[in-house]
C-alpha cells in the first residue's frame, strides 16, 4: 500500500502515538496542546539545531533540517541532522541524528520515530541506512541505534495504526499509569479521574480519606 502527498501524517505524531494513543488524539485530532519543561526544554534545543543549513568536516557533509518523506509509510517531517560520507569504497552512508534534550534513556517512542526517519531516507535515496544517532543534551554524547529489522516491523506497523485511527478521528478513553505524571498534557486529560478502569467515586472517596487522615 502506497499513500499519496494529501495522505501525509507527520513523523513527530509517531513518538506520541507510542507514549500514549490518548496524547496523540488530543494533540493531533482535537489540537490540544500544553507546554511543560520538558517541552519547552526540547524545542529550545531543536531550534539551536536547525540554525544552519549545512556544514562540511572533511569529507562527512552534515544537512540540517532536511525534509523527508515516505509513500509508503504515508508520513512526512524533519530530520535534525542528516549525515553524508562516502566510505572507502565510495558507497554513501547516510546516517540521521536526532536531538534529545535530558538524558540518555532507551525509550521504544524515541527509537520509532527515528527508525521512521531511516525509512524515509531509504525511500528517498535508494540505499539502505543502518544505523541512527540520538545525542541527548545533558551528557552531550551521543548513543548509536542499530535499524535492526524489529524495528523496522514496529514502526510499519505504528504507522499504520496512526493512519487508522486517523481516519476515524477516535479519541481514546484515558488510562492511568506512571508515565502520565510526566506528560504536558496531564491537566487536560485527567487520566486519574477520567480513567474507565477505576471508579470515580473510589477516587473521590480516597481523596476525602486522605484529607481525614492529615486533619488534625
């Protein structure tokens, strides 16, 4: 299956889509968004990335802010960097890079989108791309990822969950789990109160017993 242009979603709502399909649709289907620390933080460090075009180290010639695509993923976006170096043989390896603020963590969201990047590249370039770089802003180094073919499969298969429940415009119903606290949408999606597994009036009623229990 191949997506035409208009078909389009983009790489970015990838890595939401994995973190959570309720943040997804409220970003990307009802246009809901919230700043928090990390947010901010990360797009302070995209916008010192993309300052330039282009530079060359020797022969390695490194692409900012380059535009990707892929038809059969049906997803478009921006890479951070994108590295070019023939090796001594002449064939071209083209690696991409993606800037994380915080520390280095082994998170499946960050290894989807930048596994969807490779595939662009490949689509885009006819080569193959075998690895991909994170470099994460707090220990400045950065950490190799192997496009190995199990991730190549979860990001096809990503991808396609995110075109249908595209096409269904389908908020999910919240769920509650450690992960949330983190998220810039917390206050928006109340996912203590409003998740369907849990009894709104056990929550109500554990936080009565709470305040009876600090009550002097």
């Amino acid at each position: 299956m191949t997506f035409t242009e208009d078909k389009f979603l983009p790489i970015s709502s990838l890595q939401h889509l994995a973190f959570c399909e309720r943040q997804w649709a409220l970003i990307h289907l009802e246009q809901i968004w919230q700043e928090n620390i990390l947010t901010i933080e990360g797009k302070q460090m995209h916008e010192r990335v993309h300052e330039e075009d282009f530079e060359s180290r020797g022969e390695l010639r490194v692409v900012r802010s380059l535009r990707l695509r892929s038809f059969e993923l049906g997803l478009t976006g921006q890479a951070d960097v994108v590295e070019f170096l023939e090796d001594e043989n002449g064939i071209l390896i083209v690696t991409p890079v993606e800037f994380k603020h915080g520390k280095w963590k082994m998170d499946h969201c960050d290894t989807v989108q930048l596994c969807a990047q490779a595939l662009c590249l490949e689509e885009m370039l006819n080569i193959k791309v075998k690895e991909g770089y994170f470099f994460y802003g707090k220990p400045r180094r950065r950490h190799r990822l192997v496009i190995e073919e199990h991730l190549r499969e979860e990001t096809r298969t990503l991808s396609q969950r995110l075109h249908d429940l595209y096409e269904t415009g389908y908020t999910p119903p919240a769920k509650y789990s450690k992960k949330c606290d983190n998220c810039s949408l917390f206050d928006v999606c109340l996912p203590k109160i409003t998740d369907r597994n849990k009894s709104v009036l056990q929550y109500l009623n554990n936080i009565i017993s709470c305040r009876e229990d600090s009550t002097p």
